[in-house]
C-alpha cells in the first residue's frame, strides 16, 4: 500500500470515528439561525384555524375556523392532568416556552419551562386515545405517563395529524371567561383550565424544501412564486428505514412528527410501522443519538458554511412552518390539485430520475421480531426529498 492510500484511509478512519462518538458540547451557544434562514425566524403570521382544550375529565376538544366565534366539538378528554414532566426530550430545550413543542400524528407537547440540572425542557402532553387501555388505565408515554391530557381521538386525525393539527412553536393560552392570557414560564396545568393553541401560518410558507440526499448535497427553498434558494446543506444522507413509533397513524410520504430537532417522515401505510428522520447537527451529535451517526435510517443537516450554528429549534425546519395534515382520500379531494398540495407531503427522486410518490416500506409493528437487513438499504437509491408544503391561507 502506497503512502497515499496509506493516509486516506487514516483519514477516512478519523472522520467515521467522530461520527461514531459523542463530541464534547462547547459552553458557548451552538444552535441558532444561520444567515440563509434568518429572514423566516420572525414572519408575519395568520391565523388559520384555532383549537381550544377543557383540562377535565370530559372537557370538550373544540375547534374554530372563525377567530373563536363559533366552534366544532372534535372530542374529549378522558383524564386530565395537573402535572409536568421535569425530565422532557432533550429537544424540548429548543422550544418556546409556553408553545407547541412538538406536532405529531401521536402526540403534541407543550413546553411551560426549563430544567436546568438536567438541560432539559419541560414539558406536559395531549395524547391520543391509542396511549391508554380499555379500561381507562395510562400506559408509559415516552415520558411522563402523569403529565399527560388523555383524549378520546384516534392517532392521525384532528389535532393529531389530522386538519387541525398545531405548527410547532405555536403560542399556547389560556382562556378565563373571554380573556386568554399567554402561557408563562412555569405554568403547572390545573383541573377545569382551558388551553387554547391559535394555529398560526407564515406567510411566507414557501412551497417546499429540497434536499440532494448525499454528502455536501444542498437545501434549496423555492417559494410559491418560483424562486429558489439554498439554505443549506446535507451533512448525512438517509438510506434506510426504520421503526419509528407512530409512523402507523399516517399514511406513506406524509409528515409523522416535527419537533425542534427532527422531521419524522413516513413510509409506511396506515397501520404498519417504518419512516426516517432529519436531525439538525448538534442534535444528531448529543449522546442520545449516537445511532443516527452510525445507522442509515438518519439524514443530517446543517447550515451552508460549518462555523455557523446548528438549527435546532430555529425555522423553518425546526419550527414555525411544517405541520403534519393528512387523511386517507385526501388525494382525491378538489383542493389537491395535482400535487399542488393542500397537504403536506413528500416527494422523491430514485436515481435522479423524475420526480415521484415516496416508495412505500412497512414493517410489523410487533418491536420484537428480528429488523429485517433490508430496511438498512431502502432508500439507498433516492437522491432527492423534498417536503412539499400546503397552499398558504394567503395565497388561496
């Protein structure tokens, strides 16, 4: 072997090392907006629908499309809560305080504060009715079972997933005869309180995002009126599947979660289980995510030039304008307009060719059969996502 050859491979060695183990954090800042995106951290927004929750055993789940004028019962809640979660996902941190934390076909979570022993958000959660058993009794939610409103929705529809579900780092807040007052730092829920979450959309939501699935590939905006910008790069590509949890509320290409450090991408149909997800760079290197560096099922991005700061919790990525709205015959309604979407969906190209549905993969949700070697290798042929967004309420 050559001297050369000798010293790339050394280097080849080096790189896969310090993707392999957690880096040290700097005590310095290390997220926030790079110039690409800046302009989008604080758009002009619109209200385009508002959903209003009775924290109590019963309480009703309403939504509104007329400012609060007049409302539409959506469901229940089952069991209410007077707790938080002091020990929320390590992506919670990223998230307004007193705002939608995360938006998902399974969950939404609320952040009211910030513990700072433990570098975490925290948090409390609306759940679908899928978390709890017949007969009433909480299952284990990913984080605190007690620090949960419990409602009678099914996954994937109305506020979970369905059309009216929260954009993430919508403000949350509570109402008091008339009066609603922003939810502060420190909120504990009580019984008989009344969150209400207006569901804000930017208007400048552009019409989708663009990713070059490979090492160094570019991000590229294009707004509704055809122009197109880079914002910036892929440092990982995505080319497996994997179980993911809720991905079996939503159907294949559609929007499973967004939180302030992933995009949860479906590939399944409805009622089996697989997707893959896009991190922000200093969320894919935190030790909670040692295997998005080692595993195939993770895109990675970040800003255009290395020295400028991750984007967790920064737009519009990872907050302000994605929202996961899908239902089953949505393609075949008026408003769909050959993918001219009035639902958020992915498209793809496999080989570079044209673009495309996402191909459908699906696993068993049974978590403890064998993963199948395949699901590493899925998508190893795509070369390039992209996140088509809905029609903006000021364009229709």
């Amino acid at each position: 072997m050559g001297i050369r050859a000798a010293i790339v491979i050394l280097c080849l060695l080096a790189l896969a090392t310090a993707w392999a183990e957690p880096l040290p954090v700097p005590a310095a800042r290390t997220h926030g907006p790079s110039p690409e995106v800046q302009r989008h951290q604080d758009p002009q927004r619109v209200e385009i629908y508002r959903v209003r929750i009775v924290n109590d055993k019963g309480g009703a789940i309403s939504g509104s499309r007329d400012g609060g004028a007049t409302w539409t019962i959506l469901g229940h809640v089952v069991i209410f809560t007077q707790k938080v979660s002091n020990d929320g996902y390590t992506a919670s941190k990223w998230a307004p305080i007193g705002a939608v934390s995360a938006t998902a076909v399974n969950a939404i979570h609320i952040r009211t504060g910030y513990n700072a022993t433990a570098d975490r958000g925290v948090v409390f959660s609306v759940l679908p009715k899928e978390d709890m058993t017949e007969a009433g009794r909480k299952l284990q939610s990913f984080m605190s079972p007690d620090a949960s409103i419990y409602t009678d929705i099914p996954g994937g529809t109305t506020l979970f997933g369905g059309h009216w579900a929260p954009i993430l780092g919508n403000p949350i807040y509570l109402q008091t005869g008339a009066q609603l007052t922003r939810m502060t730092d420190g909120y504990v829920p009580h019984k008989g309180d009344v969150l209400v979450i207006p569901v804000m959309e930017a208007v400048d939501s552009p019409r989708y995002f663009e990713f070059e699935n490979r090492f160094g590939g570019f991000i590229t905006e294009e707004a509704w009126d055809g122009t197109r910008t880079v914002i910036g790069q892929v440092l990982k590509p995505v080319e497996g599947v994997g179980r993911f949890t809720g991905t079996q509320y939503t159907g294949v290409g559609r929007l499973r979660a967004n939180h302030n450090g992933v995009i949860d991408v479906s590939t399944s149909v409805f009622g089996s289980i697989a997707g893959f997800q896009i991190l922000p760079r200093e969320h894919a290197m935190s030790p909670e995510m040692t295997r998005a560096r080692t595993m195939t099922q993770w895109m990675v991005v970040g800003p255009l030039d290395a020295r400028d700061p991750s984007w967790e919790g920064v737009a519009p990525l990872f907050l302000g304008y994605l929202r996961p709205e899908w239902a089953e015959d949505d393609v075949a309604s008026p408003d769909w307009l050959h993918r001219v979407t009035s639902r958020t969906h992915i498209e793809v190209r496999m080989s570079n060719g044209p673009w495309q549905e996402l191909p459908a993969f699906a696993f068993d949700p049974d978590l403890n059969k064998k993963f199948p070697e395949w699901g590493n290798t899925a998508l190893q042929d795509m070369t390039h996502v992209r996140i088509c967004l809905p029609v903006p309420a000021s364009l229709k």
